[in-house]
C-alpha cells in the first residue's frame, strides 16, 4: 500500500481488496473545500493510480455533507488576491478535480448529503453517482457574484443533463433534490441512506469481477469520446483499445474460463 502520507481532510478504508473509500473528512465544516483538501485530493488520485491492485476509488463525505463547495471562511481572502493570485487559485483545485477525474480506475461518488458548488463539481468528476434521499445538488455561483462554470462542471454538468436543464439550474441558483437528479440522469440511482456506502461498495464489486485492462480502457473510450467530435475519430480510438487488450492474459483467460464453465481469474496483465 503506497498510502502513508498523513492526510488531514480525507479518511481512507479499504473495505474489499481492490476498493478504496476516500471519506471527506471535515463534518463540522460540511466537508467544506480548503487548500489543504485540494492538495490531498490531488495527492490521493495520483498516489492511488499506481497502485497495481486499484480497481475502483468511492468518495463519499463524514456527517450529514457530502461537500458544501469551497469553504466561506477562506472566501474574504480571494477578493484581495491579484487576477492572476485567483488564477492560481483556481488552478489549485481544477487540478485536484481534474487528477480525480483522470484516474485509471472508476470512480464512484457516494453522495450521502449536500453537494455544492466545488461539492458538485467533485461529484460531477466521478464517473458514476449514487445519492441518499437527502441528497441535493447546488451550482449557487452566480448568487454571489461568480461563475457557474467552475471546475469543470459547465462542461460536465451539460453532458450529464443537457443544455437546458444545465442552463435553468445555473441560472437560477436553486437546489436540484434527489429525486429529479435521478431523474435528469446526474444520480444513477438513489437508495437508503443506511444502505448507501453498501450500494456503493456492491458496484465496486460488480465492477471489480471484469477484466481491469477492459475496464481502464473502457474508461478511457467513454471519457475521450465525450471530446471527439466526430465518428470516425471514435471508432479509431475503440479499435485501438481492442487491439491491444487482446494482447494481454485478461482476454485469452476469459475465453478459456467460458469453455470451462468456471469464472475467470483477471489479473490486468
């Protein structure tokens, strides 16, 4: 395990061998974003990426948040940094989010209470979004003077629910509850509060039992095609990832394990 850094904001478990659980550790605050969070997360997604044995990362959040966004203690100070102080500021946490994002492995947010501003953009770069009932989703920027497209989430948030339901959400500021998130397709699915980590961690699972290979490069297709802008482009990247997962032992194992009746044993070799 390559983990050893001491974290101050995340708690990480590992409740089944290839499954990490990076809890956000600041329940007083709402698991409010600090610097300190940024860097971490940052940390986390890269120092997790090369671990061998990864399958999937699920990121949920301590008490009754998942993440209120950037913590508005800190807020006073970023109308007195210089344009290109903000800059730097915003490029602290584009890059945490974006490292979150770009893992290898799946990542699955387990959204068990408010997700806000940085919260939802965070939840907006998982690839897969389990919610409680009191899950409830906020993009309120423009309420105070800011910008709804902030770390990623004009371009994440379009793609999951499309332009106009994107649009009328930013602009309006309001709070987008659990069942119409389910509805717009930005939760997958919402189950019990009591039931949500066990929801999450039976995904993971189901996710854990394919070929690792088969599913990083899926992975990768899903994301990259999000960006291309043509056919043609998105056939070339799918057949060079076939391609090169038959060269590994996950697909003649699979094969042989159909022939035999039995399930496969996967390595991502």
């Amino acid at each position: 395990m390559t983990t050893r850094r001491q974290l101050e904001t995340i708690r990480l478990d590992r409740p089944e061998p290839g499954i990490v659980v990076a809890t956000l550790d600041r329940a007083d605050r709402m698991n409010a974003m600090t610097n300190t969070m940024f860097a971490e997360l940052d940390w986390l997604a890269h120092t997790l990426d090369r671990e061998d044995d990864l399958r999937v990362l699920i990121i949920t959040g301590a008490g009754k948040a998942f993440c209120a966004g950037y913590d508005l203690a800190d807020a006073d100070r970023l109308t007195e940094l210089s344009a290109l102080g903000m800059l730097d500021q915003q490029e602290l946490a584009a890059r945490a989010l974006a490292a979150i994002r770009g893992m290898r492995v799946p990542v699955i947010a387990a959204v068990n209470g408010a997700a806000a501003g940085g919260g939802l953009a965070l939840a907006l770069a998982a690839d897969i979004r389990i919610g409680a009932p009191a899950a409830r989703f906020n993009a309120a920027f423009v309420r105070i003077g800011l910008s709804a497209g902030d770390l990623g989430s004009s371009w994440l948030l379009t793609r999951l629910i499309g332009p106009a339901q994107a649009a009328e959400f930013a602009y309006t500021a309001r709070i987008m509850e659990a069942p119409e998130a389910e509805r717009l397709g930005l939760l997958n699915s919402v189950v019990p509060a009591e039931s949500l980590l066990d929801a999450a961690i039976d995904l993971a699972e189901e996710i854990c039992a394919n070929s690792p290979g088969g599913i990083q490069l899926s992975k990768r297709a899903l994301q990259a095609n999000m960006e291309i802008g043509s056919f043609a482009a998105a056939l070339e990247l799918e057949n060079r990832g076939q391609a090169l997962l038959t060269r590994g032992a996950d697909m003649p194992e699979a094969l042989t394990a159909f022939k035999q009746k039995r399930r496969p044993h996967f390595t991502g070799r």
